[in-house]
C-alpha cells in the first residue's frame, strides 16, 4: 500500500523556520481491478496492462511520536539534538543541506540511535556569530535496529475469529508493492466499519483516530487514521486507513493478540475501504517490510496469496 513506509518523518529547519514535509512520511498506492475482477490497493500503479487508479497515502502522526530534531544554539557550541519522546528506540539520520559551519559540512549525514526518553546531541560545531545558516533535513526509523523478527506463533488475522476476508496484494505479487518498506504487507478486502483485531500483542507507540476523510485528493495527503504496535522483539505492527474516531486504544496501552483496536475505514488518500497490515523492523535507516504468516485452523502457519481468501481462526 505505500509508496514508502508508513513511516518515514522528514523535517527541513532553517535557523529561524522549522517546516514538516509530508513527502517522505507518504504511504502512496493505488487502485485497480486485477484479471480476476478483484480490487487491488497498492503504492504504484497497474502495469500497461491494467489501468493504473488513484494514489493512497498514510501519514505517521509526528507530534503523537515526539520524536523531532532541534537546533540549541549556546555562546560557544552549536548543535543539532536529537529528541526521542517516543516509546520506542529510534534512529534520527540528518543530512546537512546548507551550512555556514567548517565542521558541519554541507553534504554531510549524522546518524544515531535515541533510546526511549533520550535527548542526544548528533553534531556540534563551535558558535558561528550572527546565528550562522544550518539548512537540514531529518528521517527517522522506528524500532531498535537491532531487532530480530521471532514472533512466538503466526499472526492473527486482524477480523473477527470465523470471518473469511479476500487478500487483494501479499508477496511476491509486486504490481504495487514495490519498495523495501511495502515489499511484505498484506491489503485486506475489508467493508467500511469492519472491527479490526491485533494481530498480536505489544504496547500502542502512534495513533491518528480524528480524521474522517478520504479521497484521491492532495488534502488527503495527511488525513489517514492509522495504529502503530510495538511488538516484544522490537519490530512494530501498522494497521492503516481505519475508519472515523473508531480507534480503541491509546499511546501507552498493552494490548492483547485479538483485541479489538479499531474500524476498517477509508480514511487519507484514498479511494475505497480497505486494511493495510504490515510489520516493520528497523534497517538502520529506514523501517522496511518483513514476511509473515497468519495462524490457520489448528495453529497452523498461512503464507497470504494475493486474490485468496483468508480466515481468522
């Protein structure tokens, strides 16, 4: 479903501006009927051989993250910090655009990894008179990038136990999911207002629950309701497009393998309901997408098939 990965926050700061930019954070995707008459929601376009549809885009909500990246200017130091109010371990990567500092050179890229709670300088560079131009630009990686995927049993379906649901894109059907970070998620064919389930247990670390739009539209660029789950190995669990105010859980809150956490809905750049499900770790750069199973009858393991259908046991 996203062109890039739910995730991925971009800031440019000037010495007196701080702008978000909602290009890196954008989920994009699309919308087409497949040869068997399925929709298919994506983040690229048909092939010439099916008309491409609309984009779909998701949003990570930043300030719900506070995760940000911020100048400290003192008479002998200045500095870029990085600031992780998350509830997760991050990696803050800033690129220097402009620079009137000899050590902080334009071009130059500054990596760290903030644990939960930390404020860490990432460059410093003696105080330049006058408030000296620093131009930057800041992505952010959720998850230890130490993490290692060890789910104790296969996933959840994310609906209600019995409910059967079609898979409109899962690996390695690549007609849409095409990058790193949308390589190995799952788009469920789920109505409007369908209750979605957690897939599997671990603590609410982002939600965007007050948007109640969705169309093809650049408005909609940054009106996706979403969850995000960190799991007990680090890697985190995304539950997209869901449904107006029906959000369940709250940053903070352990929930439980089959809780009830939201609504399926239509939400952000979008042109039909649907679930986008992925699970995400931290590459050292960027969060990228990683393979799963969902839990079948008796516990055994299904790999989802694009256009099959899927059951929640």
């Amino acid at each position: 479903m996203r062109r890039r990965s739910l995730i991925a926050c971009r800031v440019i700061v000037t010495a007196a501006l701080a702008v978000a930019l909602p290009a890196a954070a954008l989920a994009q995707a699309y919308k087409y009927r497949d040869a068997n008459g399925q929709w298919v929601f994506g983040d690229r376009a048909a092939s010439a051989a099916a008309p491409a549809g609309d984009a779909i885009s998701l949003t990570h909500e930043h300030e719900a993250l506070h995760v940000s990246v911020e100048r400290a200017d003192t008479d002998a130091t200045t500095q870029l910090i990085g600031v992780n109010e998350c509830l997760c371990v991050v990696t803050l990567r800033v690129s220097i655009e402009q620079s009137d500092f000899a050590e902080i050179s334009r071009g130059h890229a500054y990596q760290a990894s903030l644990e939960p709670g930390a404020r860490q300088a990432l460059v410093s560079a003696p105080h330049v008179s006058g408030q000296g131009r620093l131009r930057y630009s800041w992505t952010v990686a959720l998850g230890s990038p130490t993490a290692v995927h060890t789910p104790a049993r296969p996933y959840r379906a994310p609906f209600a136990v019995g409910e059967t649901f079609t898979v409109t894109q899962a690996y390695p059907t690549r007609i849409t999911h095409v990058t790193p970070d949308s390589a190995y998620a799952v788009d469920f064919a789920l109505p409007d207002g369908t209750p979605v389930f957690a897939a599997r247990e671990g603590t609410v670390i982002n939600v965007r629950h007050d948007s109640f739009r969705g169309a093809p539209l650049p408005a909609m660029l940054d009106q996706a309701n979403l969850i995000e789950i960190l799991h007990d190995d680090g890697t985190i669990g995304v539950y997209g497009h869901l449904h107006w105010d029906s959000i369940r859980v709250h940053i903070g809150q352990h929930v439980a393998r089959g809780e009830y956490i939201a609504n399926s809905g239509n939400t952000g750049f979008s042109t039909g309901p649907h679930l986008h499900f992925a699970v995400w770790r931290n590459a050292g750069t960027a969060d990228v997408s990683i393979p799963v199973q969902f839990a079948g009858m008796g516990g055994v393991p299904v790999t989802p098939a694009t256009s099959a259908p899927l059951t929640a046991y």
